[in-house]
C-alpha cells in the first residue's frame, strides 16, 4: 500500500470516528437541557471518559494521528482528518467545552 492511500484510509477512518464522538456529544448536550437522563445519556458519557483515557495513554494524541505521523511530514493541524484546519486545531477546546457543559447541565438536573 502506498503511502497516500494508507494516509486516506487514516484520514477516512479518523474523520468517520470524529463524526460519532459528535453525536455522541451533542446528544449529551441535548439530554442534559432537556432532562432526559436515561442510558444512552450514561453510555455517552462513558463513551467520552473512554476517549479521554485514551487520548491520556498517547499523551493526549489521537492514536490515529501518531500512526498517519508515519505517511505524511505535514505541519498542518489537519494532516490526519478531513476537516478545516481551524476546526482540527481548536476540536479538543470545543469539544471539551461542550462535554464540560453537558456535565455541569447533567449535575444541576440529578441535584435539583
């Protein structure tokens, strides 16, 4: 396999799983606001601390990202997933933003 398709397929791979971790968020989000604390609520956010360890364990990178390090020497903050470079750059910031939210919305509701 040559190394532009190898980094595709990672790209590919990279961007669909970026795509379900943002349902999985927005939903929380959504359950949180909406007081709909039922299981899928719970498996997201296990789901999420199951990313965050992850991403602890690589030193807070993506494992994809260090395996797509091998088939590209680009600098750019979107070398490993097919999104804007604005949007691979601040991801981590926006997304843990919103969980934080969903977490602080989620405590309010089971202690109200």
């Amino acid at each position: 396999m040559n190394k532009h398709l190898a980094l595709s397929l990672i790209k590919g791979l990279h961007t669909l799983i970026w795509l379900f971790f943002n349902v999985v968020i927005f939903y929380l989000l959504y359950a949180a606001i909406t007081g709909r604390l039922d299981h899928w609520l719970w498996l997201g956010y296990g789901l999420i601390a199951l990313e965050g360890l992850v991403l602890l364990g690589f030193n807070f990178f993506c494992p994809l990202t260090i395996l797509a390090r091998q088939y590209s020497s680009s600098a750019a903050d979107n070398f490993d997933i097919y999104l804007p470079n604005w949007l691979a750059k601040n991801t981590k910031l926006i997304y843990t933003s919103l969980v934080l939210i969903s977490a602080i919305i989620t405590a309010y509701r089971l202690l109200k």
